[in-house]
C-alpha cells in the first residue's frame, strides 16, 4: 500500500506528473477510451458468436454494451483512484470525499432526470433507455473525478509554492504566486463546504428535507413541491459556496502581493 | 464616519464606533483591507467583487500594516497554523530555523506545538484570535503598524495578557497600533463605563431547564492527510447526569476547552462516539438550536430577508409566527435606544433594506425561536455589536424566547456583559487528558 502513498514523492514536479498520470483518463480519456472500444468489440463479438443479434434491436444492443463497458471501464478506473486515496490519505478522507461525490452526482442525475421529464426537449430524440444509460454515466464519472479533484489539490501546499518561487525571479514569481493562490483558492472550496455542511444541518436536521414544510401535508400537491425544494437547496449550496469561497480571495491576492514585494525588496 | 478617538497614547489609537458597518467601513478605508462585507447578499458581493477585480492595481502604494479583522479567520490565508506563520517567517528566517520560530511564536501565545499542524478552520474562535497575534508579532519586522479589529479580547481573562504582551513588543519597535473597537468594549487599561441596561428594563423571569449529560464522548480520527493530525477526544464529564438550571444560563471556559463543540452535540450536529446530551425545558426534549459565532455565514450567502424567505419556503404559518417575533424584538430594541438617547441608532440598519449585523442576528433568532426547541444556544452573541445595543439584543432574545417555552445558553467570555440577566453558570473546567469537567453555579456564587 505504501508505494501508492503519493506524498511519498518528495519532488513537487514529480508529484504533479504522477498525479497527472494517474488522471490522464481524466483530461484527455487515453486510455479508457481505448480500452471501451477494445471491450465494445469483444463483447459484440462474443454476442455474435452466440447468435443473439437481432435485426429489430441491433441498435439498442450496440447502444447498451457500448455504455456498460463505459461505466464498467469507469468503475474500474475509479477503484484504482480510491486505492490511491485510500493508502494516501486514509479512510477517513476518502470517506468524505466519496460522500460529496456522491451527493454532487445524485443531485446532477436527478436533477437532470426531472428537467428531461418536465421539458422533453432536453432529452432530444434520445429512447427512455439512453436517457437512464447517459444519467448513469455522470453518475459514475462523478464518483470517480469528484475524489480525484479534491485529492489533487490537497497533495501540495501553497506555502510550499510560494517559498520556493520565493527563491526565484522575475516572470517565475507571478506565475507561481497566481498557481499558489488558485490552489488555495479550491483547497478552501473543501474548507468551506464542510463548514457550511454544519449549518446546514443545524437548519435542515433531515439534511434531505427543509425543517419547516408544514405546507407539504395541507396541499394535495405537496409531493410535487420536492422539486422546487431540490432546485432551491441546489442553488443555495452553490450561491454560498462561491460566496465564502470567494470571500478572502481579496485579502490572500493582497497578502502574496506584499509577500513578493518584500522579496523583492530584500 | 461617526469616529472618535478615545484614546491615544503614543502611538496607539482607539477609534469606538456605533455598529460593526461603521466599524468596518472605517477599518477597511484605513488599513486598504480588501475586505468586502457578506451580509448584503451575494449578488453585491459579486458585483464589489467584480470591482475590486477591475480596479485592481498590482502597484503598492501603502506599507505593509500588519490586520487583525472582526472575524479572525479571515486573516488566516494558509490552512494551517504552521503554514501561516511559516510564510511570514521565511521572510527574515533561513528553512533550518524556521520550525524552530513556527512554534517559538504558537508558545509565546499559548498555543502548544501540537497546533502547529491544525486545519485552521478547525480553531475555536479565541485560538485563531491568539494565532493572529502570533501572526502579527511574527510580521513586526516588515510592517509599519498593526490595524486591529474588535473582538480583541475574545479571550479567557487569563489570557488577556497576551494582547498586552503583543502591544509592549509593537512599542517596542516603535510601530502604530490602530485599534477599532465598538462602543462599551474593554480595552487593556480602557473600561468604558457604558449604561447598565439591563437595570432600566424589567426583569426577564427565570425559567427552568435542565442538561442531561450521560458522558458524551466525542473523537476527532486521526487524520494523515493533507497534514498530520492525532487522534484527540473531548468527554464531559458531570458529577450528576442531569443539571437543573435556570434560564438565561451562562456558559463558560478556556478557550478551546470545548465550548462550541458542546453546543453542537446538543443540537445535534456531531454524534458524541459515546453517550448522549440533550436539554429539556416546557418545550420538552430535544435538539437545540444555535446562533454560531460565525452567525453570518448562517444567512448562507442569502440576503437577510431572502434567507428568512427561503427557510419559510414551505411553511406559512411558522413563516408568520417568526415574522411577529422579529417585528416586535426589532421594535422594542429601537425603542429603547431611543429612550436611552443612543446617538448610533440610524446605524442599526433600516427597516425596508435588513443589511445590518444586528438585523441578521435577529432574524436568525426568531427563526430559531419559532421553531420552538427547547434550548437557545448563543455563542458569543455580542460579537459585532455595541454593548448597549448587545445588551437590549439580548434582554429581547430572552425575553421572546422564554415566552415561547425555550429556555437560553449564553458562550461567552465577557460574562459581565450578562451578568445581570444571567441566572445560573455553567462551568467547563479542563480535567486533564481530554476530559472537561462540566460543573454548574449560580450568577452570585
């Protein structure tokens, strides 16, 4: 387990080439993508071979293999990033990280399911099936990128950036301060969610329903007003995590300025 | 800008302001703090945001002054102890000496080494309000001065000699201290004798509740990941398991003893490994509800009134209910600075456009009152306000609260502030090893 330890890696630069390895599926889809097609074709060799193509459903059968070696090929990929996590940063962390995962991709899926539903015209010309296919594709890809995002940006320290390009000069020392502040920038988006996940259940115990809803038993359509409800919790995480996550960029900007400046100066 | 200099000795200024807007206004305008306010909703934020953006000038044309701001969290731009000081310090130290100088400077403020590699945002508030100190002495040697920002004494009594230890070593290299504190704060040899409120208006009648403690034990895991952290545990400890109390109670400790960590296992927050706490009172058993001491991130980015809106989404009746709470705290609390002659009452905020400190805070408190729990916990309910104004804040939210059957807890490290509505105490003591002692007591004891 030790030797998947990234932070093992004392070297920065390598750290970051080995993680970047590691999410190549990620960025560029090399070699998933291959991989999928390689899967794709066994598999439709293998129902040819036992004779189970059908003119009327050859459309759905291609269709269907060629997601679940997706989400099969995905699911892989996404043990071996949790096996990285894991021996890492404990279970503890993945535990948390797969947490928000799973919460970031329920919300998407359903959300997403409602609005095909409601509006037709999101959905195209896709069947039922494609529809369920496609959802369970950002599902899975969900729980795979979320951890790995949250991951990445916590195995290297801002510090660590600004006091080596404290070493540096010129073009180096803008470049590095404005990769130190981005980073910190998403370490604190993690920061912030979990403090606003505290008040959150504060005001909301159920966590899934709002606290007060006695409006839900008096209404015949109370069960429909799930929906704004989802809609406006959604909203309201996301307004107030930009918000407090955006709210000390100004000072941290201000505090690296005077940093480099003092550099400077010496 | 409704400022005055009370004080100023040398080269240190304290400047008293009416409200935490002015309060900041002025600190922001002095010190070239890009600090831009939350409570106004985030669309201002954004769009001040977006200003501060395109304004932004990469020249510097002031010197470095070293700030302390109202939420000291703020100041804290690395995620941990260590980090922030580290960065700071790598300015004046070689990398050999510097973990050396980290925790040289955590001691000289009371923090252990053990701190050092904390997430920041796990501090409490007077921890992160040392670390500030700890950060301010560490930049004495390239800042010209120090802007500092109340609450400066959000500190166990015993503690504060650490702000007055901070102040001699800025003296000392004959560096300014600008001090922004709000009307009736204590400040080193500075007590401003402020009205006792709470004598003009009628006595809040007591009301009786109960904390049944049954050793709620409480683990933080050990964590490796992004730095190190030790498995720590806090376990409170009572010689009875049920603590007959009396309404409004007081609760009080050394800072980081467990205060806020308390307050969240009775409203349910955290899960004690453990054990269990609750409260009970004439609403009954339950969870409790809390005003954190952060209390504006729990507008969740929401304007005061589009908060209060969305929390009621789906439920008029309570809607209204809590509507009739704010109104009448809201009105009763302008009444009284109005008979007290208080001059700093426009800046409490108007009523068609809620973006003050103190509308916020009273909405948040009559949401929770209406909903009825059996316990009210308050932590450090003064913070950003005046004590005249913190005072009728407070007599109005006891007062509401124990109309509606929820009894109140006070956090607080000023309890002369409630000293006069307070009826009973409760006391955190640390018993050692992660224990702390939870002991009850009456205001005169």
């Amino acid at each position: 387990m030790t030797i998947l330890n990234v932070t093992k890696i004392r070297n920065p630069w390598l750290r970051f080439g080995v993680l970047l390895g590691v999410g190549a599926p990620i960025f560029s889809g090399w070699p998933l993508t291959e991989f999928v097609v390689w899967m794709e074709a066994r598999t439709l060799i293998l129902y040819g071979q036992m004779g189970l193509f059908e003119i009327d459903n050859l459309e759905e059968i291609v269709m269907s293999v060629q997601s679940i070696s997706f989400i099969s090929a995905w699911i892989c990929y996404a043990c071996i990033l949790y096996l990285i996590i894991l021996s890492t940063a404990g279970q503890k962390r993945l535990l948390e990280y797969l947490g928000a995962a799973f919460v970031l991709g329920l919300i998407t899926v359903l959300s997403g399911s409602v609005i095909r539903t409601l509006i037709p015209w999101f959905a195209g010309d896709r069947s039922e099936v494609e529809i369920v296919f496609l959802l369970l594709r950002i599902f899975v890809v969900t729980l795979a990128v979320v951890p790995y995002f949250f991951f990445f940006v916590n195995c290297f320290s801002a510090r660590g950036i600004v006091e080596r390009v404290g070493r540096k000069t010129g073009k180096f020392w803008n470049i590095g301060l404005h990769i130190a502040l981005l980073l910190r920038m998403f370490q604190h988006t993690g920061e912030v969610i979990f403090s606003l996940l505290d008040i959150w259940k504060e005001e909301h115990p159920e966590m899934i329903f709002p606290r007060h809803r006695k409006d839900w038993k008096s209404r015949w359509y109370s069960s429909a007003s799930i929906v704004p409800w989802v809609w406006s919790a959604v909203l309201a995480w996301i307004t107030a995590a930009v918000v407090y996550t955006l709210e000390p960029v100004p000072i941290m900007v201000d505090e690296l300025k005077r940093i480099r400046h003092q550099r400077r100066s010496q | 800008m409704d400022s005055e200099i009370v004080e100023a000795t040398g080269k240190l200024e304290i400047h008293e302001f009416y409200s935490f807007e002015e309060q900041l206004s002025y600190f922001v305008n002095e010190s070239k703090t890009s600090l831009i306010p939350t409570i106004p909703g985030a669309r201002i934020f954004l769009g001040e945001l977006g200003n501060w953006l395109v304004n932004y000038n990469d020249e510097l044309t002031e010197d470095w002054v070293s700030v302390i701001l109202p939420n000291p969290s703020q100041g804290m731009s690395f995620p941990t102890p260590f980090d922030v000081l580290s960065t700071i310090l790598q300015l004046q130290f070689d990398s050999s000496s510097l973990n050396d100088q980290v925790h040289n400077h955590l001691l000289e403020f009371g923090l252990d080494e053990s701190m050092a590699t904390r997430p920041v945002v796990s501090l409490s508030g007077g921890e992160l309000l040392l670390l500030n100190y700890a950060k301010t002495k560490a930049m004495l040697p390239v800042v010209k001065g120090l802007f500092a920002c109340s609450p400066l004494r959000w500190l166990n009594p015993k503690r504060f000699e650490m702000w007055e230890h901070l102040v001699s070593a800025m003296h000392h290299k004959n560096k300014f201290i600008d001090v922004s504190l709000l009307l009736g704060e204590p400040f080193i040899d500075y007590e401003y004798d402020a009205a006792a409120i709470f004598e003009k208006k009628a006595t809040i009648p007591a009301k009786k509740w109960e904390l049944v403690l049954n050793d709620p034990k409480v683990t933080f895991q050990e964590t490796s990941f992004p730095t190190y952290q030790e498995e720590s545990c806090i376990e409170f400890e009572c010689s009875a398991s049920t603590m007959d109390l009396m309404s409004p109670s007081l609760v009080i400790g050394d800072n980081g003893i467990g205060k806020s960590v308390l307050a969240k296992v009775l409203s349910g927050i955290i899960t004690p490994s453990e054990g269990d706490a609750y409260s009970v009172s004439q609403n009954g058993k339950g969870l409790a509800r809390v005003l954190f001491q952060d209390s504006i991130e729990q507008l969740f980015g929401k304007t005061v009134d589009a908060h209060s809106q969305w929390v009621f989404r789906f439920d008029s009746w309570i809607s209204k209910k809590a509507e009739s709470i704010y109104q009448s705290m809201e009105s009763a609390i302008r009444n009284d600075l109005h008979s007290f002659h208080f001059k700093g009452i426009s800046s409490l905020g108007t009523a068609d456009k809620k973006s003050s400190l103190l509308q916020a805070k009273l909405r948040l408190v009559a949401e929770r009152i209406s909903t009825s729990p059996p316990l009210l916990i308050l932590d450090e309910p003064g913070w950003g306000l005046s004590k005249i104004v913190a005072q009728c804040f407070m007599h109005e939210a006891c007062k509401h609260a124990h109309e509606h059957g929820v009894a109140v807890a006070i956090i607080t490290h000023q309890p002369d502030w409630w000293a006069d509505i307070s009826r009973s105490i409760i006391r955190l003591s640390d018993l050692g090893k992660g224990r702390v002692g939870v002991s009850q007591g009456l205001m005169n004891q």
